[in-house]
C-alpha cells in the first residue's frame, strides 16, 4: 500500500480577516500616535533629515 503524503501545516495559507472597526479603538490609538509622530517628525528636523513617518 502506497503512504500517504504528509501535510506540512507551515505552508497552509492562513486567512486573514480584519478587525471589526471599533471607533473608540480607533480615536484612542489616533490620540496616542499622533503626538509621537509630530515629535518624530520635530527630531528629524533638528538633526537636519527630511521627515519619515514609518
């Protein structure tokens, strides 16, 4: 009898599916960022480099 192939579960493609948008979620992670990004974007100017947002 022949065997049977194993299945390698690594290369099993995995669905993803996005979040439900919660807007309270989304306005608190805004209100936390947005002030870190414009301080990035403020130290990138003082060092004399063009602004990254990454």
């Amino acid at each position: 009898m022949p065997k049977t192939a194993k299945r390698n579960s690594d290369r099993a493609q995995r669905h993803n599916t996005p979040s439900i948008n919660n807007e309270a979620i989304s306005q608190q992670l805004e209100a936390l960022l947005t002030p870190a990004i414009f301080a990035q974007q403020q130290y990138y100017k003082q060092l004399g480099l063009r602004d990254r947002v990454l």
